[in-house]
C-alpha cells in the first residue's frame, strides 16, 4: 500500500463522495503518460460539476496512481518522477465507445454483430476500444469471436492493417491484419471495406474529409461516424462537418453517470450501466439531430442530465456491486 493512506489523509475535505481516479495510461491523443496526467481526472470532476451536478470542492478528489509505463521515453528519462517500471493494462474510454455505439443502434437498427466497424487509429487506444467492442459483441449475440473478429477492421498512418504488413507493425495490431489487398488512403478503405461504422482514434484533425463522410453516407442510409478527440483540433471531424455531410452519432455520457450513481457503496459502473446512460441520451436528443460535438444541443445539454437519473434507478441497484 506504500503511504496511500498519509497522502489521503492530508486532503482537507472528509466528506468525499465522488472520486475520478486514472493511472495516465490510455490517454486519448498522448497515449501513456504515467504519474504526469493529473489533469484527466481533474478534467472528468469539472465536467461532471458543470453538467452533472457534482460539488466540485466539497466532496470531489482527483487521484492519479503510479502503477508504472510503458513509455520508453519516461522509463529512459533520469528526470521523470514516476516509478520506472512496465504496467499492467486496461480500459477506460471503450466502455463509452460501446454505449455511444449501442445507443446508435436505436436509431440505425439491426445488433453488433451485423454492423462492419472502421477504425482509424491503430494505437494502444484504439484497439482497447475494438478489443471490448469483439467481446461484448460475441457476449451479447452468442456470435462466435471469429465471426465478429472479421467485422473489425483497423487503419493506421500507413493504410489499412493488412496481413502482408504483419511484420512490419506493433505486436498489438498483428491480430487485427486481415487477408485483403494494401489500401493507402482511409476513403479506398472506406469504399472497399463499406463500413456501417467509422470510429477515429487517430488524433489527426479533419482526417474525415468530407469525401470519406460522404463515402460512408454513399454506403448507408445512416453511418455511423465516432470522431472521439479532443479537443476538436485534434478531432477527426467535427459534429458541424459530420452533420452537414451525413449525420453525427457522438455521445456525452460522463455527467449522466456521474448524477445518479449513489456515491457511498457504489464500486463499479458495469458496462451495460453505460449502454443503459447511451440510450436515455438518444431518448433525450431532438429528432433531428442537429447536436453539438458532446452529443445534446446547448439547451438540453442539463435536461438530458436531469432526465436520465430515474431510468437509471432500478437498473443501478440490480447491476451495484457489493450491496444487494
């Protein structure tokens, strides 16, 4: 336990109830930044104080846990601060990816298993995210992972992960190669692939061009286009550009989660709690979705946070851990 407990104790509030803990792996568009990401959680408590209704002060704390990296840069840097030793791995934003993505299936119909799912974006990140988009999938249609397995395909800075690039890529893009021709450009992928689904990982801004949205406009009735940067520099595209050449299927679900999860007992918030805080989202946005790049309109932007709390509640007690 090393002093984890001196250093709680010397927080000044007692009365805390809402904690945001990370341990600076998976950060979106900087990958593993170990002990030096105290800004993600701090980040998460001002969004979930802004549109969750979390006192930020007075029963909100930031943790960051040095469990180590897997960034070499660090371990070689006599300067880091951190503990110098390799991690254990996990995940984080790909149970909100899943919840954006089964709240699209709402309006797009059809399950998991039938969708063909783009990414670009091939890092640690990005197959986090299409690891536990595999499983659930196989878990929720009984599909066998092979099946699903061959749903899934990956595009990284040098073109579609292909089999014939195997021994040139990272060990943990190898088991997303599949057996197809090189395709340089993401819109050739988008056109020979002919996704349901196009996710961005990437962190590259405005790599969905308004060709590959219409590309995947031109395959479906209604794609489904996750651009998940921030900030929107960085974005793939924005909600404006995706809604304009398509339609936009973002989802912002922190501060639903945040407002009605009862803070003393609760442990964990299990995936199919996400799911269930995705589709009150889609419940709550206006038909026409003309939303901005969180997912809700400016102006129902808390409705939608007040709104989700009562469908949540027998859901909540079923799903809690530790208490019946």
């Amino acid at each position: 336990m090393g002093r984890i407990l001196e250093v709680l104790r010397n927080w000044p509030e007692k009365n805390i109830q809402f904690i945001v803990v990370t341990d600076g792996e998976r950060i979106l568009g900087h990958g593993d930044l170990g002990c030096q990401r105290m800004g993600i959680p701090v980040g998460k408590i001002s969004l979930c104080t802004s549109l969750g209704g979390v006192h930020l002060s007075a029963v909100s704390l930031a943790i960051t846990i040095d469990v180590g990296t897997n960034n070499e840069n660090l371990l070689n840097d006599e300067l880091y601060i951190g503990l110098k030793q390799r991690r254990a791995t996990g995940q984080g934003t790909a149970s909100v990816v899943l919840a954006g993505l089964v709240a699209a299936l709402k309006l797009v119909g059809g399950n998991l298993v039938d969708h063909i799912f783009l990414f670009l974006g091939a890092g640690e990140a990005g197959t986090g995210i299409v690891e536990l988009i595999e499983l659930e999938t196989s878990k929720q249609t009984n599909a066998p992972l092979d099946k699903v397995h061959k749903n899934i395909w990956l595009v990284d800075s040098k073109g579609l992960i292909v089999s014939s690039r195997k021994e040139s890529i990272q060990h943990f893009k190898k088991p997303w190669a599949h057996d197809h021709e090189p395709v340089h450009r993401l819109v050739d992928a988008v056109n020979k692939i002919k996704p349901t689904v196009l996710i961005g990982t990437s962190g590259q801004g405005r790599t969905f061009t308004k060709e590959v949205i219409e590309a995947m406009a031109s395959i479906n009735e209604k794609p489904i286009i996750l651009s998940l940067f921030n900030p929107s520099s960085q974005s793939e595209c924005t909600a404006e550009e995706a809604y304009k050449w398509s339609q936009d299927n973002n989802a912002y679900i922190f501060p639903k989660q945040s407002r009605d999860s009862p803070p003393p007992n609760r442990v964990e918030i299990p995936h199919r709690r996400c799911t269930t805080n995705a589709k009150t989202q889609i419940n709550t946005t206006p038909c026409h979705h003309r939303l901005t790049q969180q997912g809700s309109t400016a102006d129902n932007t808390h409705e939608a946070t007040i709104n989700t709390a009562p469908h949540h509640l027998h859901p909540a007690a079923f799903l809690g851990s530790g208490h019946p």
